[in-house]
C-alpha cells in the first residue's frame, strides 16, 4: 500500500479506499487546469462549461463522491454527525443559511408559536377578554408585548363599569393601563363578608320577605275562616234536613252563629249578653253550628264582628295550641274528630343512600307519613334535587332526613361529595341546601332537619351542624354518638341546634328524631345488625341483581300476553294487523309508566301513528290495510272453522246453564279452554319458529341445518296434530253436553298416542342444548330468536319456554283427569274408562318427575366436580350425590392410651361427599375475605374410599372429643367430628344407609 505523496490535497486518499472511481493525482488535474486557463466552470473549478464530456464525468464524479460522503455519514455516531453538520454549516454563505431555514421550515412543522405575533391586534384582544382578571395579570408577566395587549383599557374598561367603577378622570390618548390600575385599587379595598354576616345582612335565597310573609300568613287565615264558616253552614243544613224542628219551637235559643272568645264569654250577633263557656269553640248545646233562618243569608255582619276572635282561634289551631288537636269537641262527647277545615299534616322526607349497608331493612320499616327518597350514591346534587323534588310532588315536608354514610365531621351525599364545616358554604353546596331545605316549613310550624351522622360527637361536627342551621334557617339535629358500633349511634340521644344562629348552635338534647321516620324495633334490629345483614343482602344483590330486572320484565310480559290474548282476545277483533302490532307496542311500554296510564298511552299512540305516516304513504297505506284485515278475516274464519280458540268455549257454552251447575261439565269445560291455550302455544312454535326456518332452508337462505329443525322442532308438529284433534272431539262433545255425556273414549283415544310425547320428552334435554349451541355459533340464528323471541305471537314466552308447555301440560292433564273421575258416579259410562287414562298419564308425569330428578343430579354432580379440585371424573357409573358434610379431622397421637382418655388434635378440615356408591374426602380450606365477614370454602381432592369397603365406629362423647366418629377404609383410617349432634346423626344415619345398600347390591 502507498501513501499519499507530498503533494497531495486534502482530499487525497489511498488508491486501495477510491477504488472504481475516477481519481486522479493532482498533477493531472494542474495539467488540466493549464490547458483550460480561465474558463467558466459549472461542477468544479477545474471544469469548463463548453467542455461537455468533461463536464459530464465531472458530474458522475460529483454523485459518487456525495454518496461516499453519504455513506460515511451513515456509519457515524450522533455526536460525530452534529460535528459534522456544525463545520459544514460554518462554511456556508449567508444566502446558503438562508435556503437551509426555508428548506427545514417546510419539512420541521412549527408547534409554537406565539399568537399575538401572527393574528391581528383586534383578534388577539378578543382572545383576552375571554380571560378573568387574574389570568390577565398572569399573561402581563408573559413579555412586553403581553402586557402592552394586556394592559389595553378596553379590557378592563368593561370590568370596571359592569361593577360600577369609574374613573375620576379620562385617560390621555397615548395613557394605558390606567383602567387596570383602578380595577385594581377597588379591588384591594373591597369590604369583604363572611357567609354568616352576609345571611344576617342581606339573607338567603329562600328568605322571604318580611312583608310578603305577613301577607300570605293573612291570607291563609281568611281561607280558614271562610273555610270554617262555610262547612259549619253546610253542616248545619244537613242536619235541618234531617230533623227539622217546628217553626218558632226553639225560640228561646238566640238566633246566629255562635262563635267563642278567647275570655270564656259567648258573643251571639245581634244580642250583648254573657253565657257560660263551652268546651267546644264553635258549637251550641247539641255541638253543632247554630244557623236559624232569618240570619242565614246575613253572615257578613257576623264575619266582621267576630273576625279577630275567629282568626285568633285558627291562628291557635295551626300552631297546635288546642287541646283537642285536629278534631272537634262537643259537650256530649270528648272523642276527637278529624278537623274538616284542617289540611292533613305535611309528611316526612326521608333521604336514603343505597351506600347505607342494608337499606332494604329500613325501607321495609319506614312509618306512614314518610316519602322516602332512594337515590344513588353515584348520581349528582341536581339528581338528587330532582328526584326529591318528584317525590313531594309540590307540597311542603314536615322535616327532613338525612340517612347517608359519613363520620362524626363529615356528610358523604355522594361519591366524591363530602360535607364538612369548609365546603358547606360553597357555591354548589349552599344552593343545594337552601334549596333542600325550601321545601320544609317553618321552624315555627315544626320545621327542620334532621341528620343521622354523629355530627354532635365531634367540634367539627358541631360547627358543621351550626352552618346549616344558620344556612337553612332549620333546626338542625344529629345523634351524639353516645354508643358504640356501626350505627348504634342513631339509637342514642341527639342534640339539637339552638334558635340562636349566633349562638353555639348546639343547645340540648332531643328525643331521638329517627323514631319519627322508622319503627322502633326495625331500627334497633337494622342498627345491630347491619355489617352480617349487609353481607348477606350484598350476595342475594349480586346473584338475583341481574335476574330480577329481566324477570320482572319477564313476568310482565306474560301477563300482558295473557290478558291481550285471554281477555281481550285480539284474534277475534275486526282490526289490522298494524293496529294490532300499535296496541302491543303501546301496552308493552306502558309497563313502565306508573302514572297517567291513559294519557301516556294515547300519547304513545299518537305518536306511533305519526311515525308511521312518515313512513308509509296515506293512500298505499289504507289499500294495504284493507287487503290484510281481509286476509285476517278469512284466515281466521278458516282457523275457527277447525277448532275454537280460547274465548270460544265462554260464547259458545254461556247459553248452558246445566254446565255451571254439574261438577263434570265444570272439569270439562276447563279442560277444553286450558287445551285451547296449549293448542295455541304449539301452534305459535310452529307457525313462528318451524314455518319461518323451514321457508328459509327450502329457499337457500338457510338459517338452520334440516338435522337442526328435526330435532328440535319437528317433534311439536307431532304434538300438535294430536292435540288439534283431541281438541276438535272435545268441543264436538262439549257443544252437546248434557249429564251422561261422555269423554272417556276421546281420552283414551287420545292416551293411544302418547308415545309421540315419549319421543318428545326423550329429545328435550338433546333440543335445548342444540339450540344453546346454535344460539352461540350461529350469528342469523341469534338474531332470529331475538327477533322472535318474546312477542305477542309467542304469547310473550322464549322458545325454550314454549318447549317446555308440555312439560306443564302433562301436569295439568293428571290434575284434571283426577277432579273428572273423582266427580264421575259409577253408574256413568265413563267410569270404567277414565282409571285407565289416569294411570297412563300419571305414567308419563311420573316418566317427566323422573327425567327432572336425573337432570337435577347430573348438573349437581357437574357442580362437585367442579367445586373438587384434582378429584377423578366423578360423573360414571351412574354414580349420585346424595349428601356433603363439612368435619374437622382430628389425630391421636397414641392408640395405646386407653379410649376414654384420648385427646385428639384437630389435624385440618375436610368436607364428605357421600355418593352412592363411594365417600369422598377433600381438604376443605376457608378463605376470609377481607374488610367483610364472609368466607368461602375451597376443596381439594385426599381420598376416596367404596362403601362396600368402608367400616363406621361412633366415637363415645368424652371431655375431650364430642360428636366424633371413624371411617376406617381399607388402608387407612380417619378420625373425623360434627360440629352439632343433629348433623352428625343425620349425616351417619344416611351414611349406614348407603353402606347397606351398597353391600346388598354387591
């Protein structure tokens, strides 16, 4: 290898690294350059323009070298390439640095940038006057140019006028910031007042006005007063009507209204004399209003002269000052009577949580008079005031309570909504309560609030309680906290809030308030034991929690379908399908309106109407009605022709009387009408499900395979075609029933055929699980049941439902049959032939109990398999569970000692599966859950012993061991004791039991 010659440039390098390049020795190119001299050059300096193959292999040489340099460039390291990128850049000129700006402004996106340099100086403004006063003073700090834009009187002119803060004089044209300035200063002396002086100053939202307060308190005074007079008149001549004396025959009582004074005197209208009092305030000597002819249409004078003294009297009535509370008094009698002018006391509201552990306990104890409000704990405060608000229903509460989680200085209303002395005076939460609490009256009238945290345990508490009581204007009470446990503190006493809302808040002590909204004992029990009552709610919640919404629905979807099909019988109204399909769709949402019912569904309906007029034309629309009312005429015309339906026999046997009057036309006639309900099912099943699937199959849009509907729906046309003619020949007999009319040989024409519903019965357990598998593996047959599935064709039932009615029909036959017999003399002609039937058809209900019980005891053996864990297959053989039983196992540590002085140690627990034909031991663990009280139970598999080879000994009671025993197998033995007596008993009786038949069998 050489080394580059003395003379070499730069760019010189070995001949071994420029290897397939045009290089060439400097020498070469001074030659070159001498032979060109001065001429222009365009790639290099030694390259003449006019020279163009030189020019050209000057140009390749240029791309070879930037792709050396290129690679190069690839093979350095970061910092090597900055290095690189840095000395470059140094070498350029300034219209070089320039193209590198544009090029890398192009490709690099801008990400900042600051806005008041780009938009106008009117639109910038607008951006900030978006901004509030202290954000605007933070941006002024940003630079100059912010606080110039910042400081522009046009943003603070508009702040200041709003809050009527002028300047004392106008700024000179080039002046700004002068308008901030002065926001600023006013700000700084602005006199600032506490929550509680700007009550007692300028007061709360829902504060009415003095003035205002007067003048309703007299107006309801005056409607009491008229009130009262007007109903005591109408008294008065319902009982003239009744007795009437003779005219002038009572003329020494004086004439009038006799209304009392508040000094024991009697003033009667139109005479100035003193009696004696009366114990009633508003009666004469029979207790009654005295209203005499000649003054009855004169009651104005006798309004005006007595107004103050009957004013005072409600007056005295409403604040509870009458010793006969809410009733009227007469001088024969002192058993009160409900006052008939009185409005009925407002009722309690009650706000319950469903954070509260076993809420469904006090809602079961909730007293009369108590609207309770059940609200989620997730929901919001707007939530909560809407839902209370729904539940008063516009009349005023009696006193509020507050049952929701919290401490001894806190409220928890809401997740994430907490109560304390700090956030009960913000915005949110004091409109909250000043709304909450708008909707009690008075404190004079009994007014007031009622919290059943112990806020009074604690000095937060106590300030907590004094804020709302000054916020609410209320009484405001919450327990002591004087007892111990979860809730027990509501039991003890509660301290209640002083009228003096400058005061200490806290006066006394009170009855305890949660007595008025739940009974005593349902409170102390609900008290005591809410963390266990909570647990066991909490697992019914989460296992029945998903099921009884749907059964609810469920349930009311049968019972809809019931009434449109039994008891109003849409097959048999002269309307078309589309008003059919409307009334459905109406009543189905009318499930869930508890309120208006009529005028939620008119509204329903009309709005279902116009929807449909959206989208069908008018014209095309009635043509199309019209064709299939038709259509529906004639089908059913040439279904009732085959057979009744289910309101025939009503019509068709009402002319009858003999029918009502003789037992076997009575079981007759519910035999008929329950057939034609079970006709009707077996018939939905195939003209919803069969006819559909089949129709699709047969055209090459199949829904399920033709093995599919053989197996699960073939067999039901079968039944139908029995039942259909079984029906016909009831009705036949029935439409000519007299009193030796017989039905034996329908029955036991009918008993002939019955292994049709052997075969079914066989292949039910086969179709639902076909249909389950199909159900998840076939996406159209999915959509197809829930299309389907629970409709008004269906009667409201699933398919799997409707698979089982003859499951419930086999029941139905058996309990009919038994009721026609029993009512059969033995002189009739069906006497001989109904025993038969009977015992074929207990046959086939005994055959389905059968069918049940194995069903039963193969998914519970599935479920201990599952529930074992490492246990061998357990579901062969026909082997049955018959019992389990949790032990504990114990070990002796020597059998030389003698029986009754043997101490056991109680080795771990183990749970007894006793099968039929073997016991199984597992190791049973407990796992406790944490912060609750429950546990569950885990087993794993320890051993397995035949009964045939299994030996038991009882194991005598000693103060060491009690309700013990042995299972001694084969190779080894157990010692193993119940917790109780009566278990162990049970569980070693049945235990021998299988032992003996195990050993007979073998």
């Amino acid at each position: 290898m050489r080394s580059p010659g003395p003379n070499a440039g730069p760019h010189s390098v070995t001949q071994w690294q420029l290897s397939g390049t045009d290089y060439q020795p400097r020498s070469a190119l001074r030659h070159r350059s001498s032979v060109t001299g001065t001429a222009n050059t365009h790639f290099s300096a030694w390259t003449p323009i006019t020279n163009k193959t030189s020019n050209h292999q000057v140009s390749q040489l240029f791309e070879e070298r930037t792709t050396l340099v290129f690679h190069w460039f690839d093979l350095w390291t970061d910092r090597q390439r900055e290095l690189f990128l840095q000395a470059l850049l140094s070498q350029c000129s300034n219209s070089q640095l320039k193209s590198c700006r544009d090029w890398l402004m192009q490709i690099v996106p801008v990400t900042r940038v600051d806005f008041t340099s780009m938009l106008p100086r009117f639109l910038s403004l607008y951006v900030m006057s978006f901004l509030t006063p202290r954000d605007l003073c933070s941006a002024a700090q940003v630079s100059w140019h912010w606080r110039v834009l910042v400081e522009q009187d046009c943003l603070w002119s508009v702040r200041c006028v709003r809050r009527g803060w002028f300047l004392p004089y106008n700024p000179g044209d080039r002046e700004y910031g002068g308008w901030k300035s002065h926001y600023v200063s006013c700000v700084s002396t602005l006199d600032w007042l506490t929550p509680r002086e700007a009550a007692q100053t300028y007061g709360t939202l829902n504060m009415p006005c003095s003035g205002e307060r007067e003048e309703e308190e007299e107006r309801r005074r005056e409607r009491r007063i008229r009130q009262t007079i007007r109903e005591r008149v109408e008294e008065q001549k319902r009982a003239s009507l009744k007795s009437r004396p003779a005219w002038r025959s009572n003329s020494n009582r004086p004439g009038g209204i006799v209304v009392s004074r508040p000094q024991g005197e009697w003033l009667v209208p139109g005479r100035t004399r003193s009696v004696q009092p009366s114990p009633s305030w508003l009666s004469d000597r029979t207790g009654r209003v005295c209203l005499t002819p000649d003054v009855s249409l004169n009651l104005t004078p006798t309004l005006t002269l007595e107004k103050s003294q009957l004013s005072s009297h409600v007056r005295s009535q409403a604040m509870g000052d009458s010793v006969n509370r809410g009733g009227w008094s007469t001088s024969t009698s002192n058993r009160p009577r409900a006052s008939p002018f009185l409005s009925p006391s407002p009722p309690l509201l009650l706000l319950l949580s469903n954070r509260i552990p076993a809420y469904e306990l006090v809602l079961c104890g909730v007293r009369v008079g108590v609207v309770v409000v059940l609200y989620d704990h997730r929901g919001t405060l707007q939530a909560l005031l809407s839902q209370a608000e729904r539940a008063l229903g516009g009349q005023r509460a009696q006193r509020l309570g507050v049952l929701a989680p919290g401490g001894t200085d806190e409220i928890t209303l809401l997740q994430g909504c907490k109560v304390t002395e700090r956030s009960v005076l913000t915005p949110d939460y004091r409109e909250f309560w000043e709304k909450l609490c708008g909707w009690v009256v008075p404190p004079e009238e009994g007014g007031g609030v009622d919290i059943f945290c112990p806020l009074a345990a604690s000095a937060r508490g106590v300030l907590l309680v004094q804020s709302l009581s000054t916020l609410t204007e209320l009484e405001v009470s919450a327990p002591t906290g004087m007892a111990t446990g979860c809730f027990q503190n509501i039991l003890s006493e509660w301290s209640c809030s002083s009228g003096d809302r400058a005061g200490t808040g806290v006066s006394g002590v009170c009855a305890s308030p949660a007595q008025r909204y739940v009974c005593e004992g349902v409170l102390q029990g609900w008290s005591w034991q809410t963390q266990w009552l909570e647990e066991a709610l909490g697992a019914l919640r989460d296992h029945l929690g998903p099921q009884l919404p749907r059964l609810s629905l469920d349930t009311r979807g049968r019972v809809l379908g019931q009434f449109l099909w039994e008891a109003v019988a849409l097959d048999h109204l002269s309307v078309s399908k589309e008003v059919t399909v409307a009334l459905t769709e109406g009543l189905t949402a009318l499930t869930t309106e508890e309120t208006r019912p009529l005028e939620f569904l008119s509204l329903f309906l009309r709005r279902w109407g116009e929807k449909r007029k959206d989208i069908n034309g008018g014209e095309k629309r009635g043509v199309e009605e019209g064709e299939e009312r038709r259509g529906e005429r004639t089908e059913g015309g040439e279904r009732s022709s085959v057979f009744l339906t289910e309101r025939g026999p009503h019509r068709l046997l009402s002319p009858i009387p003999e029918i009502l009057q003789e037992w076997r036309g009575v079981v007759v006639r519910e035999l008929y009408i329950s057939e034609c309900v079970y006709v009707r099912r077996l018939e939905s099943v195939k003209r919803v499900y069969h006819d559909p699937l089949l129709s699709a199959l047969q055209s090459n849009r199949a829904i399920l395979s033709s093995a599919h509907i053989n197996m699960v729906l073939t067999p039901v046309t079968h039944l139908l075609d029995i039942n259909r003619l079984f029906l016909s020949e009831l009705g036949s007999r029935l439409q000519q029933w007299e009193a030796d009319q017989c039905v034996g040989d329908v029955c036991v024409k009918f008993c002939s055929k019955l292994r049709v519903y052997t075969n079914y019965l066989n292949n039910y357990p086969t179709a639902l699980l076909t249909i389950d598998k199909c159900r998840e593996m076939n996406p159209a047959f999915r959509a197809f049941l829930k299309r389907q599935d629970r409709t008004l064709e269906t009667h409201m039932l699933s398919l799997q439902e409707l698979l089982l009615c003859p499951v419930w029909r086999m029941e139905e036959y058996v309990t009919l049959l038994q009721a026609l017999s029993l009512h059969t003399h033995s002189q009739h002609s069906d006497h001989t032939q109904l025993p038969g039937v009977l015992d074929t058809l207990t046959h086939y209900r005994d055959f389905i109990h059968k069918l049940k019980r194995n069903s039963e005891k193969a998914t519970r053996m599935q479920e201990t398999q599952r529930q074992i864990r490492g246990c061998p297959n357990l579901c062969e053989g026909g082997r049955q569970l018959i019992t389990t039983q949790d032990a504990a196992l114990l070990k002796c540590p020597s059998d030389d000692i003698t029986a009754s002085l043997r101490m056991y140690e109680h080795v771990s627990d183990v749970g007894l599966f006793l099968f039929n034909d073997a016991v199984v031991l597992t190791e049973r663990n407990v796992c406790h859950r944490p912060f609750t009280h429950t546990h569950c139970d885990t087993h794993t598999f320890l051993a397995s012993v035949a009964l045939h080879s299994l030996t038991l000994r009882e194991i005598t009671d000693t103060r060491y061991v009690c309700h013990g025993f042995v299972l001694e197998g084969p190779s080894r033995v157990w010692v193993c004791a119940i917790e109780r007596e009566e278990d162990k008993e049970r569980f070693l009786c049945t235990l021998r039991s299988a032992i003996h038949t195990a050993i007979t069998e073998t």
